[in-house]
C-alpha cells in the first residue's frame, strides 16, 4: 500500500522528482526486504542482524531466573539503518495523513508551511523520546537515586530498553540527513539543519561509545522536554499568532535546562567520574575514565550548550526587534487614523456634503 499520494503527472523513473514522491514507497520496499529474510534459514541470520538487538548478556539474577543485558558493537550499524528505514517511513505517515490535512485547512504560506512541517515533526519525536525516556529513567531508578549515574562505571551491560532506545535515537537522527533531499529543503537552509543534525548524532554517539548511557539518557529526556515545548508553542503561534506565552515559558526553561545540563555533567564527569575506583583507559573492559576523556566530553557539553545559549539569545533578540517594530507600526497607524478623523471633522464642505447624502 503506498503511503503517499501520487500527482496526475507521473514523472520519469528514477529521476529526481520520481525518487522523491515515491521515497516512502521505496523505503517501504527495502524495509520488507529484511523482513521477508526473517523467513527463510539462508538469510535469517542477515536478516537477524538488521531488525534485533545484537550482543545479548545473560547474568543469572538467582537459582531460578536470569536477566538479560545488551552492550554495544559494530553490528549496531546494521541495526542502527534498519530503523533509520524505519524512521523514514514513520515521517512520510505524520507528514501525508496528520500535517498535510492541517496545512490544507490553514492555508500557511510557504514559510509557516515549512516550519509547521518542522515543528509537527519534532513535536511527535520529542513528544514519544520524552514519554519512552522518562520511563527507562523510573524503571531503571536513575531520578531516585543520582549516584548511578556514574557509580559502577564502565556501564558497558544495558538493559533492552535502554539499548533500543540509542538504537531508535541514532536511527532518528541519521534519517534527518536524507530527508533534507526528500522534503525539499531550501539550499540555505541545509548547513543549519546539518550543523542541528550533527550536534544530536556527535553527543548521542559518544555518550553510547563512552559507556556514559546513563548521563545520556538524563540529558536527552531533558533536552527534548525543552524542545518539545518550544515546537508545541509554534504550533500553537502558528494557529493563532495572540497566543505566544508558551515562548515564554520555554526561554524560562530553556535557560534552566543549559544550567541544568551544565550541572549534571560537571557533577557526572568531573567529580563523580574522577574519584571513581577504576581509572585508566582498558578498551576490554570498556573503560575511558581518563582525564584527556573526561576534559574533552565536558568541553563538548560546554561548547554545545554555549552555542545553544547564543542562539537562543540570537532568537530573543530578534523577536524583541520584530514586536517593538510592529508596536511602532500600530503607533503609527493609530495616529494617523486619529490625525485623518479630526481632518474630517474640521472641514466644513465635507461635513455639509455628508449631511446633504445623509438627508
């Protein structure tokens, strides 16, 4: 069944314009590829590969039961691009039977198309990152009690949930680069999406590496509750531009969470981390707690939150310019009407013409 719909005018195959109306069809094709393997012997164990979690651990917990754990190694790319497939497809649904029929009622111009489309997309991601993080987080203790974060480091043995979930991550983000080409973006567009971009796969990819999955984790749950915000805010402008306190309370947030962010890492990495009892870089063993790692992940966090801040002071800048230019213009407005309606009272021809109509 095809996902998107198709225009009267079917263009060449495999031209530019095919591949991008049909991506999702496509995409599909190749997802049921791997899944068809799963149901023969010779190509199971490649279809294996692709659609479950690889490197599973069983501890035994008691006599009676045991307890599966995943760690991390190469065959996660495999992994890692079946469900960035996945995430291709999941963005054309949203897009044709959720975004679409909203932008067809609203009538947006082509800049608020583009950013709904941005914005709805985020919002589900965020949205769905948020409800399945803060879950990991409950059943894993991780807000009750701080100290795991980095107590027994190395993490190297993660439980399914939270293994699948750097799987989905890093499939997400990694689906955004094609997706630049299939949703069209404009050319001076793509360096500050792929700048976005690679600021989520570089921190998502390390904290996954660095065995820090713990700290990760928090700071994603975090981030993307900021983010949701922001997104669901614009939505929300979007349909009716009165309604702009929810900005106001993502900058609140958005400040707190930098500082927040800030706080968790300095606390994780810098203290926690560097009176560990295991020091010292042992690849075997998964352990990177040294000090040119740790000096050099919290100047990563710290160069990403700075950019974050000078953006974000960048934006509010800019939307206190655009209001206090829109509030010059009412002024402006204003004063001229009253400036016309006493020109027209004063006038004596004109107030005996209108009399002269009015009888």
């Amino acid at each position: 069944m095809g996902i998107r719909k198709k225009n009267n005018k079917n263009p060449p195959v495999l031209s530019h314009e095919f591949v991008i109306q049909n991506h999702a069809d496509i995409v599909s094709c190749v997802a049921m590829v791997f899944l068809l393997g799963l149901m023969f012997e010779i190509t199971s164990k490649v279809a294996v590969l692709f659609i479950t979690v690889q490197y599973n651990v069983t501890i035994p917990a008691n006599e009676e039961t045991a307890v599966n754990y995943f760690h991390y190694g190469l065959k996660d790319v495999a992994t890692v691009f079946f469900y960035m497939l996945v995430a291709i497809i999941m963005h054309a649904i949203i897009q044709e039977y959720v975004l679409d029929k909203i932008n067809r009622k609203m009538h947006f111009s082509k800049t608020k198309h583009s950013k709904f489309n941005e914005s709805g997309q985020l919002s589900a991601f965020y949205l769905f990152s948020c409800l399945w993080g803060a879950s990991i987080l409950v059943s894993e203790n991780l807000l009750s009690n701080p100290v795991s974060l980095w107590d027994g480091y190395p993490h190297t043995l993660m439980p399914f949930q939270l293994k699948f979930y750097y799987i989905c991550q890093l499939g997400y983000w990694l689906h955004a680069i094609p997706e630049l080409y299939f949703q069209k973006t404009k050319k001076e567009d793509i360096p500050r999406q792929l700048v976005y971009i690679s600021l989520y796969l570089v921190h998502i990819t390390g904290a996954y590496v660095l065995n820090l999955n713990r700290l990760g984790l928090v700071l994603l749950v975090l981030h993307y509750f900021v983010e949701l915000l922001f997104h669901v805010s614009r939505l929300i402008y979007f349909s009716n531009e009165d309604r702009q306190t929810g900005f106001t309370v993502w900058a609140v947030l958005f400040v707190l969470g930098r500082l927040l962010t800030l706080s968790l890492s300095v606390l994780t990495v810098g203290f926690g981390l560097a009176g560990a009892e295991k020091q010292g870089l042992n690849l075997a063993e998964g352990s990177f707690n040294v000090l040119v790692v740790r000096v050099t992940v919290l100047a990563a966090i710290c160069t990403a939150q700075a950019f974050m801040m000078w953006k974000f002071i960048n934006f509010q800048l800019r939307r206190w310019r655009e209001h206090a230019q829109t509030q010059t213009l009412k002024k402006k407005s204003s004063s001229s009407k009253s400036k016309s309606r006493k020109g027209h009272r004063a006038s004596p021809g004109t107030s005996l013409q209108h009399n002269g109509a009015t009888v």
